[in-house]
DNA sequence: CGCCTGCTTGACCTCGCTCAAGGCCCGTGG
DNA sequence: CCACGGGCCTTGAGCGAGGTCAAGCAGGCG
C-alpha cells in the first residue's frame, strides 16, 4: 500500500475529515492497474465488482450507436473515479477507454460498502461525485445540441483545463494533453476535418496552443468568453480563479 | 397528508421496505403545489433546500445558451425527482420549467437529511436514481451528437414511451405527450420545422402518432430499431416488455 | 369573430461532412 | 545511418443534411 491512500488523499482535500472516517478510509485495500493507451477497461454490459481511481492517465466514457458512430461523453483525468456509479447501477451503460497510458487504483464494492454504511458523510461526498459528473453530462448535451464548432470545441478545451488545473496538473494555462484530433471528434460529434480546421481557427486568432500532447490556452478570458464557458457546473467548492463565474458576465 | 405518501409509494414499487423504513418515509412531511404549464420552478443559481417528486404533468431541464440558444437536457415525468441533486448540489446548474399544467410534492432536504443518517439502503436508493438521470444524460449526449435527425427523434419518442410504461402512464402504445414540436426541437438540437418534417416522415411510415397532446407507437419494434433504441440505459429493474434488450439484437 | 399558439409548406442557403490526397513526425528494422 | 511504414495532421473540392426566412393554415379560446 502506497504511503497515502489515494482516495484519503482525494477527500481530505474536499472535507475535513475525523480520525475516525480517515482510518476507515485508508484501510481500504487498493490494487494499482497499469495499462496501455487505448484499451477498454469497461464495457457495456459489465458487471463490476470494484470501482477504480485514475492515478495517471487520461481516459474517455464513450457510447457506440449501432451503425458504429462513437461518441464521447466525457474525459478523466488523474483523481476522477470513472465508474463509481457502478456502485449502485448493477449493467454498466458506456465503454470507458483509456486514452493514454494509465494507472488506476482499483478498489472493491465490498470494501467500500460498509464506509457508506457507517459513515454518511463520506456517502454524501462520494454521491456529490456522480452528482457533479451528471452536470457535466448535461453541458455537453448543451455543447453538442447547441454551439456551433468554434464554441463548441473552445468549450470542451476549457473544461479541460480548468479540471485539471483544479488537480494541479496544469502551470501557466499550459497542461498535458494525451487526446487526438479524432478523439476530439468523437467528443464533440464533429468530423476530424472539421475539428482540425476549427483548431486552426482558434491558433490562428491566438487564443490557445495544441499538438504534441500539450494543450496550452493564452487569452482564457477571451477563450471563455468564445465558448460561453461559466465554470459553475463543475461545481467546485474552491473557486477556480481566472475563469470567470457566471455573475461576473 | 395524502393515504399514501408519494414517496413511499415509490421505494416501495423497488425495494422491500421493512417496516421501520416505511414509518420514516411516511413521516417525511410533503406541501403539494400546483404549478401551471409554462413556468420556471427551478432557476440556474439557485440553492433550493427541498426536492420536489412530480405527482402530475411534465417537466424539462434546460440550459441556456448566451446567445440565448436552449437545449432541454431531460424530461421528467410523475415519479421523477428532478431536482434531488440539490441535495448535494449547493447550487443549481439548470432550469426546470413546467411543459403542462403540474402537481408537484415538495420535500424539506432537513426532513430528507436524517432519512439517509439512518437508513443506508433509502440513501442508495435515491443514490440510485440519481445515477439513472445520468445515465439519461449520457444517452442524450450520444443521441444529439451522433444520430441523424430521424434516430434522433425515434429515440426521443422512445424513450418517453417507455418511461411512461413504467410509471403506468402508458397503454397500447399510446400516452398523454404535451409536448409541442418547439419543445422537441430544443430537446434535440434540431430547428421546429426539421422536427416537423422529420415527425411527418415517421407517420408516413406508419410508425407513430403525435398530436393533440398524445403520442401513439404503432410499430415499436420497427421504431426502436431505427432509432438504434436499447433501453438498458434507463436500468430499469423489472424488465419492460416489448423493447428489445441490447442482447436480443 | 378574431386572435394567438402551434403546425405546415416552400425556397434558398450554409455549416459541417465526405472523399481523396498529401505531408510530417517518429519509431523500427535493415 | 537511412529507408520504410504508420499514426496523425493538413488541405482541397464537392455535396448534402439541416438551418433560416417567410408565409399560410388550423384549431381552441376569450
């Protein structure tokens, strides 16, 4: 077991915890899965009896239609718990990839089980989890179902960075950034040619730079601004500072 | 207080509750509020302490665009808890509006809080069905993004027909639908007259009727096929029959 | 009766898609 | 050290699904 458990490492940072939820937390055994770019660590259909932590690494929830179009509906990134809600929902519904290498820290439903039980608090924290991975649901919704290209990917960019700044793997507006333009296709239901023109667009104008695993933005404000990006759906309860809130426009 | 308490009559149509569950619930105090059709009972920003459970009519989640653009994110129907997120979510990302004329039973989160201390099993129930909505979202990011104009709504269409089955609001295929073209293009990200001429499209192939508040499917298996339809996403728990499962395609 | 909301139709336009090539970078093997 | 191959990115040309604009229509309600 690693020095500090990762998901007491996770927690402690949202609440204040009490000796006795911070034992009970750091018992929970974890196993610390490597594994390659593009592999499908869920599927559909699947069943699972553990739920993991991103360590390191990216990775995408992704639903096929049955004519094989693959859509994206959402990126995690180091910190995240991608399949916590298979906690609760027996069938899994989407296939999770891993975009780049990865390390996950896989823990078993029956060891969490008796935490929720006995500690409600750590419940709370850990619905609040799903909660807010639904809410970037529906702004995606809103970005596929409403923004032209342009905002659409500017959105998607600035969501990214803003996580993972909140994870503190981003410096200077610049962070790494594992995902293809054929990814960012399937994330934001546009064509790869369209995307690369479109990210042309946005280099052009100065707003951001992309390529070579980096993503790094320059005029955030103005990028937000493009995307209509108000950063209250992620609901952080530290204020992520340099992305305007939405009583700031 | 109403014979029954809305609430009870929902867990209990899930789980089997042991009679001390079932006092604890009883006992939760509701205020049923009338609302009519075309009125915001959830703004974005706010900081609700209740949840509400829709006892009649229907509701969207919607967001906003800045240019002004709205993207409807969900329906809720009788049954629905559409804004028990805010009982994690300190503050509310989306709008809910009526779509008809509602019946609406408000719960205190102060009453709902002590509920969940006591009672793990109500806790992961209500866990549950908030992963449920999510898995929704998810279904909808995959919908608007991916599916042509003419899946896209069949699947919209279905998906209402099934969930109405379910809360027994539906029989012969048939179900009260007041919703107009316009709510249904906002729900899909299509423009009111594609919407129109796409509907015309699936009546003509003999598949649906929608109109004057109600949507007839004629030829579900046809319909859930072209729609690329597969309703384990909605978790139900008791098997609903006559929509194909992902297996049988 | 007249109006308002929702539905329908036609004409035209455009954003983003498809198809098809070519270019660049990097890792592998000769 | 260089040739080769395979991702990934880039560019061009043509097209089509769906959008916009602008009317007309129908039914329910005051």
């Amino acid at each position: 077991m690693p020095p500090l458990h990762p998901l007491l490492l996770k927690l402690e940072r949202a609440l204040p915890l009490t000796p006795a939820e911070r034992t009970a937390l750091a018992s929970v055994p974890i196993r610390v899965v490597e594994v390659e770019a593009d592999e499908q660590v869920i599927r559909t259909g699947d069943r699972p009896s553990t739920s993991f932590m991103v360590l390191e690494g990216f990775l995408a929830t992704s639903k096929l239609t049955p004519e094989g179009r693959r859509q994206i509906m959402t990126f995690h990134i180091p910190g995240d718990l991608p399949d916590l809600l298979s906690l609760h929902l027996e069938v899994l519904d989407s296939d999770i990839w891993t975009l780049s290498d990865c390390r996950l820290a896989y823990m078993e439903h029956a060891d969490l089980w008796p935490l929720c039980q006995e500690f409600p608090r750590l419940t709370a924290y850990l619905w609040r989890i799903t909660l807010v991975d639904a809410s970037i649901f529906r702004e995606w919704v809103l970005n596929v179902g409403q923004r032209p290209a342009l905002p659409r990917i500017a959105h998607l960019l600035c969501e990214i960075m803003a996580r993972m700044e909140v994870a503190g793997l981003a410096h200077d507006g610049s962070c790494p950034f594992p995902i293809t333009q054929s990814v960012l296709a399937e994330a934001t239901g546009l064509s790869i040619v369209h995307v690369n023109r479109t990210l042309q667009d946005l280099r052009a104008q100065g707003l951001l730079s992309v390529g070579r695993g980096r993503l790094t933005i320059h005029q955030r404000a103005a990028l937000a601004d493009l995307a209509g990006f108000h950063i209250e759906y992620l609901h952080l309860r530290t204020l992520a500072p340099g992305w305007a809130s939405r009583t700031t426009t």
